[in-house]
C-alpha cells in the first residue's frame, strides 16, 4: 500500500540477479548496496574503461535536484512525474519537492521489480503532500498517464522528469515521439526536466559499446543536437540544454569536471 492506502500494482516478474540493471548500476556507482554481483562486475568495467563514470553519476544526480527545486521553489510546480525513477537514494525527487513545497504530489514510475521492492523508500510524504508508485514501461506512455491520473490533477501543470531514460530507447525516433507522447497529455505550463549521455568522448563510447555487450538493457549515447530535438516544441529555461554541470550550478559544482551529458528545462507554451 502507499501512504494514502492505494496498493502498489504489483512486479509483473522475478528478479534475475544474474543479469546486470542499469538502475542498480547507476546504485553502484553512486556508493549504494542495492545490486548484486553481475551489477558491481559491470559497473567495474565500465569504471575501468571510463574512470569519470563516478563523477557522472553524481553529477546527473545534482542535476536532477537542481531542476526539481527550481521547478518547486521558482516555477510554482506542485506536481511531478517521475518516469525511469531507478532505485532511492538521498534527495529523491520528493524530497527536493516537499522541501520546498511540502504539498507537492509526486507520481514515480519504473519497470523494475527490484525498484518496486524498495518502493516503500519513495512512498515516504510530507503530510500536506502526497507520492505514488506504479510500474509501468517509458514506452507505454498510455500506461503511465493513466496511472498518473490516480494521484495528479492533470487539468494542472506537471514537471515530467527523465533522468537518464531515454538511452534506452535505442531508436531516436521513437524516443523523440515518446517524449511527445507523455507532454501531449500534460497541460500548458508544464514541464520537462530531462538528461542523458552523449557521445563525444571515444572512451566513454568504448565503455557504453562494452556495457551493452554485457546483457544489461542497452543504452544509446546520443549528440548534443539529439538531445535537443526532445524540447522542440518547449520554450527552454536559460541556460538552455547544456552541459548538465552548467545547468544553474550551485556555489562549488561550476568548478566540477565538464559531464558528458547534456539536460535542460522545457516549458510546454
């Protein structure tokens, strides 16, 4: 159950520990004990192929919270849709919310049973707010806006978060048409935060092109241009798709390591 007495929908399977996850990778590499041995080998891997993974992951991470305080504390947003949530870890999207706006509703979405079984850590609310969980496919995006429904008010703005997700969706395409797809069904004055790796640096494509022979999900590192083909339609938030360590950095982040990853903030006019 969440904390307003709805069940949780169920994991549609087991989970194969054999195989490596992105979402618990990402959990490795960001110093959490949520992943199993095929996920640290992986992982290692790519760290050894690509020693500033590390850095990347932490970086999307203060991306993510960046781009959600801003949404809370400047944009007025009070409803958040967070698709490819991956596994808790500190300042989830709901907690950088109801920080700001303790009445923030937050809806998460993931398609992968261990993430449901830690779903209780993201089902944790301010009083005044209110967070959900289904499991549901990026590429179903029907699915996901009728579970959203349950707990947003769709006829009012909605921050869409894709952190990291669209990579894996291996045609751009398709990706493209599914972030399409998801601000269709969200009102005017929405919004999108989004980021995702690029393909700039030969170590960092060597490491990936080794990550998807692994048996994990693959995941597409995509041009700046790629990346920005997902506002079109979106009036930017300044700086614009860049750099995800130049996105509004805090005081002590604008000297980090150049990421490479791009992100931005879209508004839908």
């Amino acid at each position: 159950m969440d904390q307003n007495g709805r069940a949780v929908q169920q994991a549609g399977g087991e989970i194969d520990t054999s195989v490596p996850h992105s979402a618990r990778i990402w959990n490795y590499w960001l110093g959490g004990k949520d992943n199993y041995a095929a996920d640290r080998e992986a992982g290692e891997q790519y760290r050894q192929a690509f020693p500033g993974i590390d850095e990347l992951a932490r970086a999307s991470r203060y991306f993510l919270v960046r781009t959600i305080r801003f949404l809370a504390a400047e944009a007025g947003v009070r409803q958040f849709l967070d698709v490819g949530t991956g596994l808790p870890t500190v300042d989830n999207t709901h907690e950088v919310a109801q920080r700001e706006a303790p009445e923030a509703r937050v809806v998460y979405v993931d398609n992968d049973p261990l993430v449901l079984v830690h779903a209780n850590a993201l089902l944790t609310s301010s009083p005044e707010g209110r967070t959900s969980y289904i499991e549901a496919d990026l590429r179903d995006p029907a699915t996901v806006i009728a579970g959203a429904r349950e707990t947003l008010d769709l006829s009012r703005p909605v921050a869409l978060i894709l952190s990291g997700v669209l990579g894996h969706i291996g045609n751009h395409a398709e990706a493209c048409a599914i972030v399409r797809g998801l601000m269709s069904e969200l009102p005017s004055g929405s919004y999108l935060s989004h980021n995702d790796g690029i393909d700039e640096n030969p170590d960092t494509n060597a490491a990936q092109d080794d990550y998807n022979d692994s048996g994990a999900v693959p995941y597409v590192l995509r041009s700046p241009e790629q990346i920005r083909a997902y506002y079109d339609g979106l009036e930017l938030v300044p700086p614009g798709v860049v750099r995800i360590n130049r996105w509004r950095p805090d005081v002590g982040e604008a000297e980090a390591p150049e990421a490479a990853a791009y992100g931005g903030v879209g508004r839908k006019p």
